[in-house]
C-alpha cells in the first residue's frame, strides 16, 4: 500500500513536472517488489496454516487468520531460580540422583559381607495321637559366622560397587552442569530476545517517521526517489527485526 502511495506521489509529481520519467520507473519495480514479497507471504501463510490445521486434526483448508501477538512484559528469572527449577523439574536429574542412591545402597550392602553376622531360630511343636495326650517339644539354635577369608571376591566387589557409586555421582554432577550450562544459554537468549524486541519496536516508530517526513518533502520537492525508497526498505527491515524478536 505504501509502494502504491508513493507511486502515485510520483506520478503526480511527472505531471506537473517535478519529477522525471526515470523516477517512475524506480517506484514501479519497487511496487513490483512489493508485490512479489506479499505474494510469497501469502504462500508462505497458506503452507503454514495447513500444517497447523494438519498438526491439530482439523481440516487443512480451515481457514486462520494470523494476527500480531504483540509481546507482554518478560521478567528474565534469577539463576538460582531457573537452575533450581531444572534440577528439580528434569527427569534426566532425577534418573541420575536414583542411581546414585542406588549405587550407595549396593555399597552398603557389599559392605555388610565383613560384618559378623548372627542368627537365631526357635521352633516349638506338640506330638501325639489325640489332642489331650500330646507331648510338647522345642528347640533354639544360635549361628554366628565371621568372615575371616573369601579369596578376596568380597573386597573385589566392594571396590566394584564403590566404583559404580563413584561413577554415578560423577554422572549426576555432569547432568547437573549440563542443565546449568542450558540455563544459562537459556537467560542469556531471553535477555537478548526482549532487548532486541525493544529495539525493533523503537526502529518501527523511528523508521515510520523517517517515511512520513521523507514523503512530505517528496510532495514539496525537496527530497529525491532514492530517499523514498531507502525509507521504504528501512521500514521493511525495521519490521523484519521486530517481527524476529516476537
């Protein structure tokens, strides 16, 4: 629409003489440009609405309107907060925190073949033909077992089950780096992403104003069609930027 305004300025401008053949030329190839852009942005909806519609089971040529979601307030979260909040969310942290409560159990319970070991059993019982001439008997017996020598397969295996330990609480200790390292990607894109929309909205305001003073002085004749049309192309790319960071 713009393209479409400004070519008409400068049609009127060639009539009454203030503007040059050429200069009409220059607006229409950049009207044909813009037109070209619209009409692969319209594609370019069209393909992306029928794979939403495709994602979300509804019929592919339902028709979607696509609007500017404009951006609420972003607070970047505190690193202490974010990193707490993927350890404790993260099923991959807490996979790794069972392994190692695990390992220790295995640990602890290879240890338990040095211990003295000790045992008691008791056992009661009634014999006899009828239920008032029965003779009763009973028995304890106590085991105790000290494990002077296994042939060292029970030092072999808690050296086994302390290295499994080891390993499981390295592993956890680099899962955990891992997630802090994310978070860290994580905030430093968020800062960016809401610095860089603050500044595509201040580039917005700044390049439509340039345009309007721009058109102003065209209609004076005071300013050329080069100047027209790096307006234009600076608010394109003004808008391209704000559109990214949303």
């Amino acid at each position: 629409a713009a393209a479409r305004e400004d070519l008409a300025r400068v049609e009127h401008s060639r009539d009454v003489g203030m503007a040059s053949e050429a200069d009409v030329l220059s607006l229409r190839v950049h009207l044909a440009q813009m037109q070209e852009r619209e009409i692969r942005a319209t594609s370019g909806v069209a393909v992306a609405s029928a794979q939403l519609n495709r994602l979300m089971g509804a019929p592919l040529d339902r028709p979607l309107a696509p609007v500017d979601p404009g951006t609420a307030p972003v607070t970047v979260p505190a690193a202490e907060d974010a990193v707490r909040a993927a350890v404790e969310n993260r099923p991959a942290f807490e996979r790794a925190a069972l392994q190692v409560s695990l390992a220790d159990t295995a640990r602890s319970a290879a240890k338990q073949a040095f211990l003295p070991q000790a045992s008691l059993q008791g056992m009661y019982e009634l014999n006899g033909h009828s239920f008032g001439s029965r003779a009763s008997s009973w028995m304890i017996a106590g085991q105790i077992r000290i494990n002077l020598f296994a042939g060292f397969g029970d030092a072999a295996r808690l050296r086994a089950a302390t290295e499994a330990a080891s390993r499981a609480r390295a592993e956890r200790q680099s899962i955990e780096s891992g997630l802090k390292l994310e978070v860290q990607n994580a905030r430093a894109q968020l800062e960016a992403a809401v610095a860089r929309e603050a500044v595509g909205r201040s580039a917005v305001l700044q390049a439509r104003e340039s345009q309007r003073i721009i058109r102003d002085r065209l209609q004076a004749g005071l300013a050329g069609v080069s100047d027209v049309l790096r307006a234009a192309n600076a608010l394109l790319d003004a808008e391209l930027l704000r559109t990214a960071s949303i």
